[in-house]
C-alpha cells in the first residue's frame, strides 16, 4: 500500500503521485466506500489517496481517499442536483482578474470570493496585464486593490508579458495548493507555463473566447511547480455556484459584512430593509462598499443559488 496524491482523472481512472516522483493510473476499487453519493466524481485532484499498485507499479487501485481538510463543488450542470468536486485539499484560491482584455465583473469576483470564504479557503485577487492599463485602468485597479486589501484579501499586480510582479507570485504559491480561478483569457495558462516552461500548456486566443462552450467537462489537472507546490487550472470553468448555503448564510461569506452584522437589530436580519439594520447603515456611510452589498443581495436573489 502507498500513498499518493491524485492529480489528474484519466477517464474512469485516476493519476496518482507518489513521494518518490513516480505516478500510476488507478482505478477505484468497487467496494470501496463512497462518502458522498451527490458527487459525480468520488475522487477529484488534490486528494490524498491509499493506493494497492499493480505489479509494474504503473496502475493499481484505489482502496481508501484520506480524509479532506477542504473541497470546492460546482453544480454538475445547471439541471443537475449533482455535483462536481472541482479539486480538494486547497490551501488558497487565487483569483486571476483583469480590469480589461477581458473586463472582470465586480460580482462575478464577489462570487468567487463568497465561495471561496464558504468553503474555508484563504483567497487572492491577482491582478493582469497591468501593461495593457492605461492610467483609467489603474485607477479602477487602484480602487479594488484598497477595497479588497481593506476587507484583508491579498491583492498582487502583474504583468505576466513584462515578468513583472512574478518573484512575488512565485513566493505566494511556493510549497502550497492553489487553485487558480477566472475569467476565461485573463492568463491562467499563460502563468503556469511561466512558472513551469515544460509544461507547454494551450493558451487561448482573446478572439477565442465566445467560441468556447458553456458544458465543457473537463476536469482540472494539477502541476506540480518546480519550486515546490501545485496549482490547479481551472479550464472551463467559469465559476462556481454557491451551493448548499442557507438563505441566512451567505452574508457570513462577506466578512466585512458579517463583521458589522453583529450591530443589527434583529439576529435574524437579512440586511435587507429590516429596521435597525447596521449594514445598511454602513453602506450608506461608506463603510462597507456598495459595490460588495449589491453582489452580497444580487447572490441573495440569485434563483440559482442552491439552498438547502
Ligand atoms: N498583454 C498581456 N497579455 C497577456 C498577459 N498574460 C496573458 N496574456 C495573453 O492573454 C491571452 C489569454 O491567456 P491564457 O493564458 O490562455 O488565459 P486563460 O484563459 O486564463 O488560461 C493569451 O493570448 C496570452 O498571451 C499579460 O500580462 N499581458
Ligand atoms: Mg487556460
Ligand atoms: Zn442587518
């Protein structure tokens, strides 16, 4: 028996790494226990995982998943009551937004970072092709870095054209697991080929971006970095549904405003028009960003957000 960590799925079968650098595919082994039937995929990357080896030691099986310390889900698909475990065992997600080329939505970063907060996993803003910025385009990244940074979200500026800010980026993701997320084009692949030239992944065309489709199924695939750590690209993955939160929950996902839900009224209040309501309060005296408490009540009034 071995241990090793899961780093691609390979059709029913599973790419493990062990310790000593060597990988084998495995399968599952059929009676092994599953632990959550609502998952499409009982094992997913980043998992740490007991493996039986064939003789060769280039397959085996499966036989136990070591317990997580965290998981990201996405809905299956949009019908689905599944779903699907992105990756597990994360130790941050980093979210890769560009304030052009393409334009990042302020919500779409706030649902990121709910999620994010939901699951218990630190996050980061990196910031891209800051040398395309023209001087409205870093003011506005100016403004989210201080709105971010203020609510104690890492926020990091780069150019990964000009290498610039890319020391700092290597020294947030050394000997860690991150997941990078974002936007389709804002240079996701682009940074892990920097970090590791040999892998030679695809990066997309800008002109490419309305081509892809909104159901891709690929699974993310997991790279070890040359400097110690793995990242997790996230291709085709837009974002990830908030899923399984009560309705009353999700402003505990927005930590400056959970901070200041503790002044409310009523325990119960949804910051909504509830008499008494601190948060409104704040957002009226600039405290908390009304930008934040529009995504906050737009996830809110979200009918696909899943409640349980
Ligand atoms: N100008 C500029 N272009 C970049 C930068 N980083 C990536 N790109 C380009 O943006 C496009 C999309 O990058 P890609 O890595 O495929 O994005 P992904 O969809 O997030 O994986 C490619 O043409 C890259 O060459 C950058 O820092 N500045
Ligand atoms: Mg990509
Ligand atoms: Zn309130």
């Amino acid at each position: 028996m071995k241990t090793g960590i899961v780093i691609k799925s390979v059709g029913s079968r599973y790419r493990v790494l062990f310790s000593d650098g060597s990988t084998a595919d495995c399968l599952l082994r059929g009676k092994m226990r599953v632990r959550d039937v609502q998952t499409t995929n009982p094992v997913a990357v980043g998992d740490n995982v007991i493996v039986d080896p064939d003789r060769d030691e280039k397959t085996g099986l499966i036989t136990d998943i070591l317990d997580r310390k965290n998981y990201l889900l996405r809905k299956a698909s949009n019908l689905s009551k599944q779903s699907q475990i992105i990756a597990a065992n994360l130790d941050q997600l980093l979210l890769m937004l560009t304030i052009i080329l393409p334009e990042t939505r302020i919500e779409f970063i706030d649902r990121i970072l709910a999620t994010a907060e939901a699951y218990r996993i630190p996050a980061s803003l990196i910031f891209n092709k800051t040398d395309l910025y023209g001087h409205d385009e870093t003011m506005e990244m100016e403004n989210l870095i201080s709105v971010y940074s203020a609510i104690g979200y890492y926020c990091l500026s780069l150019s990964l054209t000009k290498g610039t800010g890319l020391e700092e980026m290597k020294e947030i993701m050394k000997g860690k697991i991150s997941l990078i997320s974002g936007n389709s084009g804002v240079g996701k692949t682009t940074l892990l080929n920097i970090l590791d030239p040999s892998l030679k992944l695809k990066t997309a065309e800008i002109s490419d971006y309305h081509k892809q489709g909104k159901h891709i199924t690929t699974f993310p695939e997991m790279h070890k970095l040359p400097f110690g750590g793995f990242a997790i690209d996230t291709p085709g993955i837009r974002g990830f549904g908030v899923v399984d939160l009560e309705r009353n929950e999700i402003y505990h996902f927005f930590p400056e405003i959970f901070k200041t839900s503790k002044h409310c009224k009523y325990h119960n209040c949804l910051h909504l028009d509830e008499p008494g309501c601190a948060v409104r309060k704040a957002v009226e005296l600039g405290e908390i960003n009304s930008s934040r408490y529009r995504s906050y009540l737009s996830i809110l009034n979200d009918e696909n957000t899943k409640y349980r």
